[in-house]
C-alpha cells in the first residue's frame, strides 16, 4: 500500500532512522532492506497493466565496504526529506545534491560528488517508503502544459483552467498538493506535441467538447503523467493519448498507460492503464488521406518499433497489427501532418470523429 | 521602421503580391528585394548595443534557375500568412510546412519537401517585411514560464499572474497579443532554470520583491524573449538576468540583452539592450562561500569561454575580467549551488543582496 500526507511519511522516515538506532544500540550491524530495482525484478502484470516491481529485497549495510558510502548517502537523504517536509519546503533533486554534497571532516572524500550518486538513492528511499519523490519534497524538471474545463485549487489559489488565455498553466514537477474544485470536463486529452496544444487550445477544442487538454511536450514528466494519473482516477475521467505515428509517439502512450522500467515501483501513481490511444495510426494515414505527408521510417525507427513489439504491454492483437504494418510500409507521420488538409482538420474532423466512433487502440 | 497590426501587415502582404502581378504585366522578370542574413551582412550596432542586419539587399528571380524554386516558396508562404492573418488563426511553422507541401501538377518535384526549406523562407519573409514571424500568425515551440506581479489580457481571459500556484503561467509563442492590464512589479528577474523559478516561486520572492519572475528553460524561446522585451519597454521595468556562472549562461544573458546572429534582424524586438546580470559571477564564488560546490570547466567549456571573450558584445572591462577569471581558475557553477549555504538562501540573501547593491555586469 502506497503511503502518502506528510505526518504519514514524516512518521515513516522517524521510523526508519529509530530502526537504525535501535540496530546500533543492540549492536548489530546497522542495515535498511530495499526492493530490487535491476531488470530482473520487473515485471508486467497482465491483469494492472502496468509494469510493476517484484518481491526481490536487498540489505544495505553500514559495516560493508561495498555499502558503507551510499548506507550513509541513504541516512543523507533521508535526513534531508525529513527536515523538508517538517519545514514545508520543496527542492528540486539538483538543489539536493548541493545541499548534501561537502567533504568528510579531514578527509578528501565527499558525501557526494555527482548529482548522479544522490539521485539514485532518492529512487531507493521512494521505493524503500513506498512513497513518492514528490510527496518527499523532492522536485526534478517540469514540462507540460494544461488548459480546460477544470478548476483546482494550488497553494492559496483557485486556477480556473478555462480563463488561461494562450498560454495555459504551465504543469509544476509536483502536483501532490493540488485539489480538484470543480471538474466540467467529461474527458482528459493528451497530445504529444506543444505546437499541437497549441492549435487545439487556439480552436478551444476543449470547450466546444468539454475536456481537459494537456500537452506533454513529448516524453511527459513527471508531473504531467501524475496529473493525468489524478485526472483519471480522482475525476473519474478518460484519458485518450494523440501522438505521432511512429515509435517514439507511440512508448509516449505505453508510458502514461502502463509506466516505465524505470519507475517500475510507482506504476501505481503514474500509470493510468485505461488510457487509450487516439491517434495517428498508420490506417487513418489512408482513412484522412495523409499519404503525401508522410515521413519514410529510417533504420533506428524500424529498430525501435521492432522493439516495442516484444514488449508485453504492446502484445495486443490490435497493436502487433499496428506495428507490423509500420514495419511493412516503413513510414511514420506527424499529429501537424494532418493539417495538410487543412489547419482546422485536426479540431473540428479528426478528433471528433475518432472520439465519438471510439476508434482507440487499447 | 517595424510593422505591426494585423491590417498592416496585411495591406504589406498584398502590397508585395501586387507587386509581383505589376512585374508580370510589365513583362519584367519577377522578383522580389530581401536583406541579405548572412555572417558578412551582421554586425554589433555599439550604439543601441544590440546584433542587427546591415544594409545589403538581395533579388529573388522567378526566371533564374538557382531562385525559381525559392521564390515560388516565398510567395506560398507569403500567400499561406495572407490567409492566417485574414481567418484570424495562427499556425505552427510545422504545420505551415505540411500546409504547402505538394507535389506540382504531373511532375515529381514537390512545393516542399522538407520542414528546413519553409523555415528559411518564413524568416525571409520577416525580413522582408519587416516584422515578426509572430505577427504573420506563424508560431514555433514554447517554453519558459512565468508568475508575479503582473495582471495580462489575453484573448478573452484576464490572467493574474500572481495566483497561480505553483504552475505558473506557461509561455505561448506568440505573446504579440496580449496586453498588460495592471503592473505592480519593480522588476523583471529572469532565471535560466526553471528549478529555480520553482524554489523563488515557492518563497513567493515575486511577491516579497514586487517583481515578474520568468524561468527561461535555458536558451529563451521567441515567446519568452519577447514577454521580457514588452515588459521592459511598455510596462518600463529593469531587467535583471541569474544564469549559472558558466559560458552557456552568460550566452543566454547575451541573447536576452543584445540578440542573436541568427536573428539579427528582429534585435528591436527581442533585445533588451538595458538588460543587467545579476550573477552567478565568478566573484560570487568567494564572496558566498561556493568554493567547494564547483564544477571543474572542461575543454569545450574553455572554448567557448574564450569565444565569448571575442563577441563585440562581451567587449566591456567587467565582462572580459569576468570570462578572464573563469579561463584562470578552470571553474564552473551552477545556480542550485547556492543551495549549499541553505535552501532559501538564494531568495533571503543572494538575490536580495545583489539587487540592492546594484551588483551586476553590464
């Protein structure tokens, strides 16, 4: 069970550092227990959807050569998130580093030298507490941009996400503490593309059909996949994914549908496995008559897609076939592409007509 | 001069296919007048301290083999921002290619064939015209973000820029539309990276500070360059850039101060010329006790270390002393180091500081 509200993870760091002491106190060699992360403890689970980490534990010990150093990272960082969070501050994971980062009494070692030591064990803290970076107090890079028919309240201010003008709100790494006041929007939609935010959010699709509109700017942080995530579960909203037509666009989708490797352990709070694919895919390049407009796949493109073929959240039928014919044709076409039909197609053809025929690959 | 307003760029639009149509008639060889934006055509105006485009002028020929082709495409393109202007949308240059491309009559040559054909022409027509690819309704990618004291119009939404939560105001495009409705800043203070937009943002410096806080994302989009041009020259507030203390964020300073090469002919847009540094410098270093929280400058760091000190635009005493100190101690830092002191040391101490002394670089 995921933890999360300050007092419970302020509470569970309290725990882990009395754990410890008690370790010393009995004079036992001081360790903490923390879920394998490696490739072989993740795992799909075909009835979540999501990719998901398995039962593997591993033990960090103070008098080990190998742990020595990152047991006391550990401590480190988990002294950090606790003063954060009984302050009620945010730093990002860069701030972090800097803030840990000093040299060893005389010695000529450091706490840490690289912000590339100090993130992983961020990611062992998540995981160790069940909890969330973000419920730590720990931010990285935002990007993303959302716009529509919802209202939530963000620190002491109410956010009406329909009055935002061109530019829409511009989603924070951390969205833990945001409420949802009002929600008019009967679904979420998520386009890989700022540019395609852009035209939907000029075309104010999202008020003539009542949504959410997010723009991902392409791979989608962390923040926007929580949004999303929040969306979906807390305002019982569908989520309908709009990408490119090549490999890139389509992991975009696998990703904010059933997680990633990498953040295996918190599937539960970023995937949003009833999310749908809209579009493009290669049969609307004939349906919408796009076929001038495409872009010929090159050999890392064709490498790529084969890949997502043998991924396990990609063995739909719907999506083999999908892929296959990628391959077969070796083509790959852009969400702008269909503005060769005309700048408008996208809002007042191909979205509606996709959504109300509920044409969505799983 | 530069044009603005929808009906005077029209009225250009027209004016220069009018002139082509008199051409014809006349039975001359059409042809059109652009400046020419090469390297040899660009130099520092030392006057308004901003890149600008020198006088030399070029011909475009429809009857000359090497121009047929491109003055096809700029008259597409001219005739494509006719039609946005008129409609009242605007596009993406991504979706202005796609909008052109065609294969012609019976043969196999396309009107386009690759998105860095039309680009080019899109910033001929600027020059030509004299305006702002924005103004012609053609928009690029986004980023930056911004909060503060500061009250905009856009579209139809009233924004108020100082209740937004932790999002903020994401950055269109274009920000040639918007109008300022009420200004209680001082200030600007652009900051490279947008985590520490988040740390300044979540100790609400802008409103300590009455100031407009803008995250430029490192190298400042369109959008965001030109947001802190208008809110320098009509809403009269001083701006003040925080970079890392390295050649990359002294050249993102030097873009928002003087302009680019590459955009040379728009500096009396996006430049602002008034623009300060507030730091990091590289006294900074000792002067907060940083010295630990360095990163050592690499090869290619010192490089374009040593290009800067080349630019006309770096020429001043305090700037070549600076770039002359990092080339001596080999060193690097980073914004987030002033972490190190204490997390809100940059918003309690640092920045109040510097601005208060008035400590910047020209």
């Amino acid at each position: 069970m995921r933890i999360s509200g300050k007092e419970k993870i302020s509470k569970e760091l309290t725990k882990m550092g009395n754990g410890v002491t008690k370790q010393i106190y009995n004079e036992e060699n001081p360790n903490i227990e923390i879920p394998v992360r490696s490739l072989s403890n993740v795992e799909f689970d075909s009835e979540t959807k999501t990719i998901s980490l398995g039962e593997q534990i591993s033990k960090r010990y103070l008098f080990n050569v190998a742990h020595a150093k990152k047991f006391m990272q550990t401590m480190m960082v988990a002294s950090f998130c606790k003063e954060l969070l009984d302050h009620e501050v945010h730093a990002s994971i860069r701030e972090a580093y800097y803030s840990l980062k000093r040299t060893i009494g005389d010695s000529n070692e450091n706490t840490f030298d690289e912000q590339k030591e100090s993130d992983p064990v961020i990611v062992d803290l998540e995981v160790m507490l069940g909890t969330l970076r973000e419920q730590l107090h720990l931010n990285a890079d935002r990007s993303g941009v959302a716009a529509g028919e919802v209202v939530i309240k963000d620190r002491d201010d109410t956010i009406d996400m329909s009055k935002l003008g061109s530019g829409g709100w511009s989603i924070p790494s951390n969205v833990e503490d945001i409420d949802f006041k009002k929600v008019d929007a009967k679904f979420v939609l998520v386009a890989e593309k700022n540019a395609t935010f852009d035209r939907l959010n000029e075309d104010k699709f999202w008020k003539k059909h009542d949504c959410v509109l997010i723009g991902a700017h392409g791979q989608a942080a962390r923040g926007t996949k929580r949004l999303i995530h929040r969306l979906h579960y807390e305002a019982n909203l569908p989520v309908y994914v709009f990408t490119d037509a090549d490999a890139y666009g389509y992991y975009i989708y696998s990703v904010i549908k059933s997680g990633s490797i990498n953040l295996a352990h918190a599937s539960d709070d970023f995937a949003t496995p009833k999310a749908k694919f809209l579009g493009l895919t290669m049969n609307d390049i004939e349906k919408y008559g796009l076929q001038k407009y495409t872009i010929r796949a090159n050999e890392s493109d064709l490498k790529r897609t084969n890949e997502l073929k043998k991924y396990p959240w990609f063995k739909a039928k719907e999506w083999q076939e999908e892929l296959d014919l990628m391959i077969k044709r070796k083509i790959k076409a852009e969400q702008e592409a269909l503005a060769a039909r005309h700048l408008k197609f996208v809002s007042d053809t191909y979205l509606p007509e996709k959504i109300k025929n509920k044409e969505f690959l799983p």
